[in-house]
C-alpha cells in the first residue's frame, strides 16, 4: 500500500471514530433527558399522592360517584325575575289603597255606581256593562278580612298590568252573608279601584257576568 493509500485509510478510520463519539455523546445525553423526565414523572405521581392522601385525611372516608355517561349539556337559564322590584310595587300599591278616601263624589249615579277616569267618554262604562272587552282574569273576594282582601285586589291589579291583561273581573259578593245583608267589600272594593291609577274605569257586572256581586275593571293598556 502506498503511503499515500495509507494516510487517506487513516483520515477515513479518525473521521469514523470521531461520528462514532458524536454519536456516542448524543446516545448518552438522550439518555439522560430521558432520566431526567422519568424522575419527573415519578416526582409528580408521588406530588399527586401525597396530595390525595392529605385530602383523603382532611375530609375522611369519600365514595367515587360512578360514571353514567350522561352528557353535560349546557342548558339555557331562565332570564332574571325582578322579585324584589316586584314586591316593592306592590307594597307601594297596597299602601296607597286607604279606606279614608271618598271616591263616591266620583262614581256616576246610575244602578251600579260605575266609576271612569276624567277624559273617559261614557262610552266606555256602556262597552264594560255590554262586555265589549273580553274578561282575562277574575279575583274572588269572597270570604277575605278587609286587608286581606284590599292585598289581593292590589297584587291581582299588579300582576293583571305585568301580564298585560286590559280586563279584569272582582267579585266582591252580594252580601247576603253580611251582617244587614249588605255588600261591604263593594264599597270598599269600588274605593281600592278608584285610587289605583292604572284603573280607567269600572261598572257593575252585568247578569252573566256576576250582577251586583262583581264589577268589571277595565285597565290601562
């Protein structure tokens, strides 16, 4: 073999032993990122452990609910009630609704004592006692203390608007369990009706419709 033979195998036998120790070098530090990420591992097992044990001993023995594969679907939420608005209004309004109030200056003189608003044409008692509007709700007085009834008449006013009811029937009775078989709620139910401003107009019900026991209301619309 020629010297210069031999100093080429030479060359190519060093650059081979130098990749092999490159090699070698990386082979090793792979290996110790793999170490490294083991130990991790096994440092956040037993992090995790340490953790459960310390909860199972604060909140004692615990009972793993089983799974049912039930989907958790998101569910839309009903929109907010102003409940408390709600019950402000109406103990506004049944504060507002005195006994001591004289509105019989204000009901027109005819057999039911109906009541209407200033600026409300007669023609709109007439349509009431006609049934011109069709009744949407009814309250029945009937067997109530006076708060008691003067707080139902006031909340079924209330919650009548907020459903936009425009008709309304109260039932007051006839009286013929009264002492002197006299109506007293009517009175005081054409009063109550008189002071609440969303009231336009009121007249006694016609036959069908409850007679002297009832009055229909009609509201603002």
């Amino acid at each position: 073999m020629s010297r210069a033979a031999a100093a080429s195998a030479l060359k190519d036998f060093e650059a081979l032993g130098a990749a092999l120790k490159r090699r070698a070098k990386e082979a090793a530090a792979q290996a110790a990122r793999e170490r490294a990420r083991q130990a991790a591992e096994e440092a956040q097992r037993r992090q995790l452990a340490r953790q459960r044990d310390e909860f199972a001993r604060a909140v004692g023995p615990v009972t793993q609910v089983p799974d049912k594969g039930l989907a958790d679907l998101k569910r839309p939420q009903p929109a907010p009630e102003p409940v408390q608005r709600q019950l402000d209004e109406q103990k506004a309004l049944q504060e507002a609704l005195s006994d001591e109030v004289d509105i019989e200056s204000l009901l027109l003189t005819d057999d039911g004592l109906s009541f209407r608003r200033p600026g409300i044409g007669p023609d709109v008692v007439t349509k009431l006692r006609r049934g011109h509007w069709a009744i949407q709700s009814q309250i029945d007085l009937h067997g109530l203390r006076r708060d008691e009834a003067r707080e139902a008449l006031a909340g079924h006013i209330r919650e009548s608007m907020r459903r936009g009811h425009r008709c309304v029937r109260v039932v007051h009775g006839k009286g013929h369990g009264s002492p002197g078989r006299q109506p007293v709620l009517k009175a005081k139910a054409q009063r109550w009706l008189g002071q609440c401003a969303e009231v336009v107009a009121f007249a006694q019900a016609s036959g069908p419709q409850g007679g002297a026991g009832a009055l229909i209301v009609l509201l603002k619309g």
